[in-house]
C-alpha cells in the first residue's frame, strides 16, 4: 500500500480525467441507469501529479458512488461532480490564500451511516459483503491526496446520499510554492 510508483508527476487537467472515467463507466452495465450530471466550474483545473495515481482516487469515489446508488434502487440514480475554485485549505497547513480545486462527487445512494464516517478512510473498512470489496479504495485515495499537497473529505445525510470532496492546488500554486525555496 505505501510503495510508489514508477508513474511520473506531470501537469494534467483534472476535468479531462473526469471525463474520461465517465465515458468508461457509462459503458460499465452497473451504471447504465445512472444520469452523471457535471458541473466542471473550476476555470483552472491543472494540477500537477501522477494521472494514474489521481484517477485512481477519482474511479475509487465514483466506484463507490455507483455501488451506493445500485443498492438503494433510488428512483433517480445520479451521480454529480462539480469542480470550483476555493481557498478553504479543509484544515490543512499553510497559507489560506492559495489556488486550489475543489472537486465534489455527490451520490443519489442511501448515505453513509454516522458510526461509519470516521472510519471510512481507514484500511481494510468495508461495508460491503464478502467479495465485494478490501477496504483499501477510499484509505489509498486518502494517501495519494494527501501525497499531493491535498486534502480528501467525506459527509454523508440520507436526503443527498454521500458526498467526497478533493481538495487539491493548482499547479501554477505547487510550481511557484516550489520556486520560493
């Protein structure tokens, strides 16, 4: 789980990977009846990273998503990604004004329970039957973010399903951070 990878760091659109896990998961029969609606309103959504590394944290969350809205039978399966602009570092440390993209996956599922949010990034936690999955997805999505410089967050109410925000800085942020030292 903490080896790295090969993968090279490079500047990559955020709305590009998005994209592109959309288009294959809306060939995925498990999500042939979900609507994906995007709201992509981040202007700049270049980060720098590995693109394996950060789809991988994008696939994990939406995986769950369209798990979480297949087991609900909900009458309207949606799942939304929106990306916004915002300088709320979600409590990490440094300065507050720096550039970051907020990426928020919202699920029409049932919710995460209240007892299960604190444990959700944790390794091996799982709340589906056996063979269905490790409970490694969210805990390694957790150390790639955190990796990046980002900050990854989970809320969860029954009337709007679960909700994962990926905080991450913006490349033009990482290169001039970088360059001051």
């Amino acid at each position: 789980m903490s080896r790295t990878t090969g993968g090279e760091s490079k500047l990559i659109s955020v709305h590009q990977q998005l994209h592109d896990l959309i288009s294959v998961l809306s060939y995925q029969p498990a999500a042939d009846a979900i609507v994906f609606e995007t709201n992509l309103n981040a202007t700049d959504d270049i980060v720098f990273a590995d693109p394996d590394r950060l789809r991988q944290v994008f696939l994990n969350i939406l995986l769950n998503a369209v798990d979480a809205v297949n087991a609900d039978k909900c009458s309207d399966p949606r799942i939304k990604l929106i990306t916004e602009h915002t300088t709320d570092d979600g409590g990490m440390a440094g300065e507050q004004d720096r550039g970051l993209i907020k990426v928020t996956i919202q699920d029409s599922g049932p919710g995460i329970h209240s007892s299960h949010l604190p444990h959700v990034f944790d390794p091996f936690f799982t709340t589906k039957p056996p063979g269905k999955g490790t409970g490694l997805g969210l805990s390694v999505s957790f150390m790639i973010v955190e990796k990046l410089g980002g900050h990854i967050a989970v809320s969860s109410s029954e009337e709007m399903g679960a909700v994962f925000q990926v905080v991450l800085p913006l490349a033009k942020q990482r290169i001039r951070i970088g360059s001051d030292k």
